[in-house]
C-alpha cells in the first residue's frame, strides 16, 4: 500500500523529534516535554500519546532494573519458578518481571514469570530509543522471527512473541548458565591459591573447564571440540532453515550447568528472501568477531560461510584465550581482518592439539571458498579429532599460501612480480643484444623469402581465378553463339547470359588492377560482349521492318508520300534478303550467315533512320514493343526498368506460352480473322493486371498509345491495298 507524502513526512518529523528527546535523556537531561509541544504543534497528539505510553513503561521495568541492580535474586523454592513477592515487580503482559539478566545493541534481557504457564522465561524488550526507529524494529522482530522458526536442541527456543502498550517483546527459554565470554574470562583470570566459594549451578561448568585447562591433559581440548560441534550443528540446522546468524560470537553461545551449548540472539539474522534491513554488505555484528566479506562490506557474498569463519574466531579465542586479531582501534581491526593472516594457534599455546589447530585455520581462511564449505562439515571434522580419527582438513600448502596472500595483498603482488619481470628482462637484454647483429641478418633473408613467396602465392591464386572466371565466361560465349545462335526466340536468353558475364569481367576487372596482362585481356573480353550486345540490339530493331509493310503503321507514323515511297523500297529489299537468309540456311555455316545479317541489319537501319525523323522512330519502338506482346517482358532491360520479380516473371511466362499456342493454332487453320466481339481479355491485359499501378505506368510509357487498328502477327500476309475506280469507289464494292 502506498503511503500519502504528506502522512510520511509527519512520520518522518515525529520519529526526528523522538530520538532527539530519548537520546538526551539517556545523556541524563530532562528535556522540557511542554516545550516540545509548544515547538511542535502538529505533533502534539502523537507525541501525548508517547509520553504516557513511556512513563507506564518507565513504571512497568523501574523495579526489575532496581532489583537487578542490587544483589542478586533470591532462588525459587522447589516447584516455583517465583523469586520474589509478584506484588514487588511490574509486569508485562502474561510476564512478571523478576531481574534484568543482561542489556545488548538488540535489547534488555530479563528473567521473568510467565504468569499463565508458571514457567520461568527469559524476556527480551526492545528499549524506546530503538522502538522508535523503524530499522532497529524491524530487526528485533526479524530475530524473533528467526528463532521462532527454528528447532534444534542447541539453540535457544522462542515461546511467545507480542506487544505490550508500545513495548515489543518476546519470550525464550531461560537458560541458567553462563556464556562463553563469561568462560574465557574466568579462564583469563590469575589464579589464586585461596580457597573460593563452591560453584553454583551456573558456575559449575567454569570451575570445570578451569580445572581441565590446569591438568593440561586431552579432556580440555575434547570439551571444546564438543562445544564447537554442537554450535556447528545448531548453525547447520539453521542454515538449512534458510537462516544465516551472522552475530556469532562467545557472548551468543549459552553454557548451562549441564554442559550443554545454546545458541541464542539472532537479532542479526539474514533470512532467506529478506532484501531490506538484513541486506548483505552491512557491517554487522562484533567486528572482532566478523568474516572478511562482512567487515569489507562486500555485498552479495555473505552468506552460511560467514557463521564458519565467526565460529572458527570464537574456538580460537576459547583455545588461546586470545581473539585472532586485537586492533587497538576499529580501523587496524578492519586491516587486519582483511589483509593479515590469525597467528597458529600452537604459537600462542603450544599444548593446542594440531589438528584442532588445522581445523581451527580451516573455518578462519580470509576466502570463503576456502572455509569449510558448511556447518555440518567443520562438526564432522570435530567429531573426528574427538573420536581420534584423521581429520579431512589439511594445512594449506606452500601454494595456497601464496595464493592465499597474493589474494590479500593484491598490490604488493603486483609490484614484486614487475620488479621480477624487470629483473629478468634487464638479465636478457645483454643475451639479446649480442645475438640481435647476427639474428638481423637472417631475419632480413626470411622476411625477403617469405615477402616472395607471398607475392608469388597471390600471383598464382590471381592466375588461377582468372583462368577460373575466363572458362566460365568462355563457357557463357560458347552457349550462346554455338548453341543459341540463329534459335528464334532465343534473343533475350542469349542477352541475359552475355549481360552476366559482362558484369563478371567488370568485376574481374577492379579485382586485379594490379596485373596488367589480365587487365588486358578482361578489357578486349568486356569489348567483345559490348559489341555482341550492341548486335544483339540491331537485329532486334531489324525485326520490326514487317511492321512497316503494315497500313496502319504507316498511317500511324504519318508518313507523307515521298517517305512512303521510299519505305515501299527498303521493305521490298529487306524482304528480298530475309530469304536470301532462309535459302542459305543449312548452305552457310551459321557464323558467316550471321556476320552477313548483323552488316544487313546495320545497313538497313541507317537507310530506315534517314527515311523517318526522330518522333517517327520513337512511335516505331513503340510500335514494335507493342507487336512483342508479351515476349517482351523477358528482354532483361525491359524487366530492369519495370522491375519485375521472379513471381511477376513466372505469371507472364505463363500468359506468354498460352498466347503462344494460341496464335500456333491460329495459323494451323489459317485464321487471322478479328475475333468474335466476346472474348477473353488479351495477353496484354492479362499481364498489365500483374503489374503493380508504377510498373503499369512505366509500361504505358514505354510503349506509347496503343493502336487503334490490331496488328498483323508475323508472317501473315498483308491484305492489299483496294483499287479505286474513276469516281473513287472500291471496284469490289461495286
């Protein structure tokens, strides 16, 4: 749910004025409450309702802090859990209040009665000064919600979790006992030879582990193998639940006068899916006690290896009744987490057992893919050195500790490995200079060997290409003036396959520039295509003479009678060579016959050109596209300039063969009559219907108006002219 600006500002302004009130009063001020509400008039509801949430509050706990200040508690009579008259101490909620027991960064710890079950508890409250701020809230009801979850016989269980006018709490097991802080401490402790008090019940297990550490035999070190062990396998259950406890330290691990260890405060707890208070990268928890990955802040990598390394730190200081590393200050503590390797433990105490030490080092090593990859792994090395069985951890070798600390000292790595380099190069500089007279010479003669043999092999491959390309061009030549010459209907075939090699030779051509027998060669090819291709055209034009024996032609163009006359000439002798062309066919080898039409056909064009003007030869091309039908979508420069696609190709392919046929059985029956009134659409309708509305266009002006009389196809005879008679009347009309 979205929360209006104005409310979170309000928030905002109320939790400032707060904290500014409750830490004065904890620097022993008395801040003048009426003056805040005079100060703050917007506030003033809210913050009444504070101060008289607070003062109850204040009332509630002052017995059980002046009592717990005092001496300590009285015992409980057998089958009460109650220390002292109920009417003496506050209460809250279903607790009664019975000493304050212990104060952390997370909250006040008491014992206390839970009043409906008769059981004694131990109730942890957040203080006021955290209530009001949302994070220290949010992460004390994080650490009820973590142990609430877990249950395991070595960690602390939680009972009831709840909220008491503005007091937040939560219930566990109490724990009669001491901690392992308070253990190492003992053990510190001078030794006197004055008799002391017996041990109590909590102090049992401390006299216990003192006696042990004088004897100085395996038992001592069994005991505390035991209780790594079962912290590891409470923080393995954990770590299987998805929780990370991140606070692990000797202040967090109970002793009761069993023996038995309890893990307690998950106040720092990282639970799997929690992005927000418990985010990783945060320095949480006792710094001396701190994995690398927590103290650097590195965020994304603190994870279950964490607790290993905190673990390791607090057996460590257990064995050696010294932390790993005591920085006098918060900064020489964060460089010598990060960057100094832990002293052996058999350095400070040489009565540590090696392997414990071995196991020990293990969980400390600075990279957490160096640890023990779980929990459940550093107990199940523990279990083996108690039941004296070879451990599975090893000291690193000479390797891993480079590694280890090129890892940590990533700099100064780099500079002894460049002033190595250097060292080494400054070795080899002499060498060199020596042999680099002698070596200069021959690799002066390998590079002019290999520089020939380069320009030799590119020589070769660019031969080779160009006998390629010429065979395959050849080949194109060879098809088309021995197999596609003189085949009616082949023309634009043979155009398309000589337009092809054409654009090949072009290409030929930039490619080898820099060789001039083949730029020679390419160049008299390319001329040799050009000038079939121009035939190619003349002949083309040479085939639309039968168009000017028609009328309708000629009255097309608007001949006068003069041109008339002169066209009536050169069709006659055009008409004469076309069979002479005939009656040589299979007398005259093809080549010469061809020679002889191209020189006909370029004589005939020059007399028809000085026959007609420029219009009359633009309207005759026009003309003679029209008479192609659709034929003349296949001449490649006609299907360049539409831009016909492959399927508009194959659609007038198609029109084409069926007008094909059709005019084939026309002449069988020797039909040129006009057709019936109701027909089927014309090949050139049919096909101005696959041309898209541009191409249709340009085809409309590519071949002018069509005419108004239908052409005769080629080869049909031309109707003659009708004779007049003296008044100008047809005589067959007559």
């Amino acid at each position: 749910m979205t929360r209006n600006p104005a409310d979170a500002g309000h928030e905002d302004r109320l939790n400032e004025v707060l904290l500014a009130y409750l830490e004065a009063r904890q620097t022993g001020a008395e801040p003048d409450r009426a003056a805040l509400l005079t100060a703050h008039p917007e506030l003033r509801d809210d913050l009444g309702a504070f101060f008289a949430s607070h003062d109850e509050v204040e009332r509630l706990t002052a017995p059980a802090r002046e009592f717990g200040a005092g001496a300590e508690s009285p015992k409980p009579a057998p089958g009460s859990s109650r220390a002292v008259p109920r009417s003496a101490l506050g209460c809250l909620g279903d607790f009664h209040l019975i000493r304050e027991v212990g104060r952390g960064g997370m909250g006040v710890v008491y014992e206390a009665e839970q009043i409906s079950l008769n059981r004694r508890v131990a109730l942890k409250v957040l203080p006021f000064a955290a209530a009001v701020d949302p994070r220290q809230l949010q992460r004390f009801k994080n650490e009820a919600t973590a142990a609430a979850h877990l249950r395991h016989e070595n960690i602390v269980p939680v009972f009831a979790v709840g909220s008491e006018r503005g007091v937040h709490y939560y219930a566990m097991q109490f724990v009669e006992g001491q901690s392992l802080a308070a253990l190492i401490a003992e053990l510190r402790r001078p030794k006197t030879d004055a008799p002391g008090a017996p041990p109590t019940g909590s102090t049992a297990p401390i006299a216990q582990f003192a006696t042990e550490r004088e004897s100085g035999g395996p038992a001592y070190w069994d005991r505390v193998a035991g209780l790594g062990r079962q912290s590891a396998l409470a923080l393995e259950h954990a770590h299987q639940m998805g929780i990370v406890h991140r606070d692990v330290k000797p202040g967090n691990l109970l002793l009761d006068p069993r023996g038995q260890l309890w893990v307690a405060d998950f106040g720092l707890a990282q639970v799997v899916g929690d992005s927000g208070l418990t985010a990783t990268g945060e320095l949480l928890g006792t710094l001396r006690y701190a994995s690398p990955e927590q103290a650097l802040g590195r965020r994304g990598v603190v994870d279950h290896r964490s607790d290993v390394y905190s673990l390791g730190a607090t057996l460590y200081e257990l064995l050696t009744l010294r932390p790993p590393f005591e920085g006098r200050d918060r900064h020489e503590l964060l460089r010598q987490i990060a960057d100094e390797a832990p002293a052996p433990l058999r350095s400070i105490n040489s009565a540590v057992p090696t392997g414990l030490e071995t196991i020990v080092l293990k969980a400390l090593r600075k990279e957490p893919a160096d640890r023990y990859a779980t929990a459940q792994e550093l107990a199940d090395d523990l279990q083996r050195f108690i039941e004296r069985r070879p451990i599975l951890a090893r000291p690193p070798s000479s390797a891993e500790r480079f590694r280890m600390w090129a890892r940590r000292h990533p700099s100064t790595f780099f500079v002894c490995a460049a002033v190595l380099l250097l060292v080494t190069a400054g070795s080899l500089v002499s060498a060199a200079l020596v042999s680099a007279e002698r070596d200069r010479t021959r690799a002066e003669h390998h590079r002019a060997e290999e520089s020939y043999q380069r320009e030799r092999q590119r020589a070769e491959e660019a031969e080779a290409r160009l006998v390629l390309a010429r065979r395959a061009v050849d080949e194109l030549f060879r098809a088309s003036e021995e197999e596609l010459a003189d085949r009616p209907g082949t023309e634009h075939l043979r155009k398309r396959l000589l337009r092809s090699a054409l654009a090949y030779y072009q290409e030929l051509l930039v490619e080898l520039r820099d060789n001039s027998r083949a730029q020679a060669e390419l160049l008299e090819a390319t001329r040799r295509v050009e000038t079939i291709l121009a035939d190619l055209a003349v002949l083309r034009a040479a085939t639309h003479f039968y168009l000017l024996c028609q009328p309708a032609v000629l009255d097309e163009l608007r001949l006068d009678s003069d041109q008339r006359t002169a066209m009536k000439e050169l069709t006659a002798r055009v008409g004469k060579q076309w069979g002479e062309w005939f009656r040589d066919v299979g007398r005259m080898p093809p080549t010469e016959r061809g020679r002889r039409a191209i020189s006909q056909a370029r004589g005939n064009e020059t007399g028809l050109n000085a026959i007609l003007d420029h219009a009359q030869q633009v309207r005759l091309r026009q003309i003679g596209l029209q008479s192609e039908g659709p034929s003349a979508f296949r001449d490649p420069e006609v299907a360049a300039v539409l831009g016909l696609t492959l399927d508009q190709r194959e659609r007038i392919r198609v029109i084409e063969d069926a007008a094909t046929f059709a005019w084939a059985r026309g002449m069988n029956r020797n039909n040129f009559e006009s057709p019936p009134e109701v027909q089927e659409p014309s090949p050139n309708e049919r096909i101005l219907a696959v041309l898209t509305g541009a191409q249709a266009q340009k085809w409309r002006e590519m071949t002018g108006s069509p005419l108004k009389e239908p052409l005769l196809p080629f080869g049909a005879p031309v109707p003659a002219a009708p004779k007049k008679g003296p008044k100008g009347h047809s005589k067959n009309a007559q």
